[in-house]
C-alpha cells in the first residue's frame, strides 16, 4: 500500500528534472501523495511545469519567497484548492555568483543578506504561512549540506546560510510539535543540480566524494526522494528537529581513506 496515500504534498524548488525537488516529487507521487507546486518566475516555469503535469499536478503557482505577501497569496490558493495540505517541502536556495568564487571573507554586505533571505528565511516564511493549513499536522522538509557544518571550499556564504536554515528546522521543530507538525532536513551529498553547477570546481568534487564515502559512490536524486517519503510518512512520526545525512557515508569520515 501507498504509504503517503490521501496525503496532499505542497512543494517549493523544481527548478528541472535534475534537481532534488524532482527526486522527492517522483517518490512522493510514487507513494500516492496529490502534489501542488510553486515556481519563481516564467523562466523557472517553462521547464517545470511539464515535470509536474507529469505528476498529474494541477496546482502550479508563482511565488517569490523573499515577498510575504506571494507567500500568503499561494498558501490562501492552496486553501482555496486543497483545503488542508499534509506536507510542505522547501528546496529553494541562492547565493549570488561572486559570492561562491572568492573567499568568504570578502561576502558583501548584500550578498550576504540575500542569501539568507532566499536560503533560510523563506524557509520559516513558508512554515508560518503553512502552519494554518496543517490542522491535524503534518511534516515540513527543507533541504540542506554538510557545508553547514564543515568548511567546503567556494561554498562560502552558502554555507552560512545552510547552517542558519539547520538551526531554523529545529527551532521549528520545538513551535510547531505541541501541534502535530514534524520539521526535518536532508543533508545530502553533493549532486549535479542547477544550483551545484554555480560552485567552481563541483565536478572534480564528485569524484573526490565518492573516492572517499564509506559507500565508494555519488548520491541520486532517487535516493533523497526515497529518504524525504519516508520522513514525510508516518513511519517517521516521531522524528523531527533532525538533519538526516543521505551522503554515503561521507558525513562520518575524518580523512580520506588510505590507498591499500
């Protein structure tokens, strides 16, 4: 049996089909969970859209969510359309080019704030304009990488902001449990999205990823997908507060394995 079965999913962040958010849209929609979307801007849409229509989606909405006010407007859709939604994953990140480059030292002021704003701000934005939407409770999942917690070269104020966002699941996490409401984030390991390929010298890290994970092996957006199902199921319900690594391994290691 379908284990997100009469569950209803709201997703934030399919940018295209190789992105994280199209993983967990596939296994969520595999699990049979009705799925409703939200896009950035007509560029975003063009390529999305036909992804979520696949899906059998029907609730595909713009939203800016540095602006509170396309915050409220897509969520009082979503009300008008669904009623109440289940589930709400955050997978939206940005951080400006020259910010990924350089070192982190030399962050603007702006860039800086921007990056927060989009990364991790929208992320308590979309949980508070949800949270009304979620009477009986729910699960919220939002994406994050182990550069919030090591130091990973040209990720920079990125990694910032992903701390900021981890801490942000789990103040989260301790409003929103009296009512039902589970917040989690998967870490995962580095994956060929769009937004990896802002980070100067993502291909070479791959390989060196996957020299190195315990499990010798890259990471799939198959393989979050089948992780935020789970998360977002009653399996998991007693799970929340939590950054769950889907890495391979590579989270637990302290150096390299040595060549035999």
């Amino acid at each position: 049996m379908a284990t997100l079965q009469g569950k209803t999913a709201l997703i934030f962040g399919l940018a295209n089909d190789r992105s994280i958010a199209w993983g967990i849209s596939q296994a969520l929609h595999r699990e049979g969970a009705t799925l409703g979307f939200s896009y950035a801007g007509p560029v975003i849409e063009k390529r999305m859209r036909p992804l979520a229509e696949s899906l059998g989606a029907t609730f595909i909405e713009p939203c800016d969510v540095s602006s509170d006010a396309d915050i409220d407007q897509v969520m009082a859709r979503a009300k008008d359309t669904f009623g109440t939604i289940d589930i709400l994953i955050h997978s939206v990140a940005f951080a400006r080019q020259e910010d990924l480059k350089g070192r982190f030292i030399d962050t603007s002021r702006e860039g800086f704030l921007l990056a927060h704003e989009i990364s991790a701000y929208s992320m308590l934005g979309l949980a508070r304009a949800a949270r009304p939407l979620m009477p009986d409770g729910g699960a919220m999942l939002t994406l994050t990488y182990y550069g919030a917690e090591k130091v990973v070269p040209k990720y920079n104020v990125m990694g910032v902001a992903k701390a900021s966002l981890e801490a942000t699941v789990r103040y989260l996490a301790a409003d929103l449990g009296p009512e039902g409401i589970r917040v989690n984030a998967i870490s995962a390991g580095p994956i060929r999205t769009l937004a990896a390929s802002g980070i100067s010298g993502f291909r070479s890290y791959l390989k060196t990823f996957a020299d190195s994970a315990p499990l010798r092996r890259n990471i799939t957006i198959d393989d979050v997908g089948a992780t935020a199902a789970f998360l977002c199921g009653d399996g998991a319900r007693s799970i929340t507060g939590e950054v769950l690594y889907v890495d391979a391994g590579y989270n637990i290691m302290g150096m390299e394995t040595p060549e035999e």
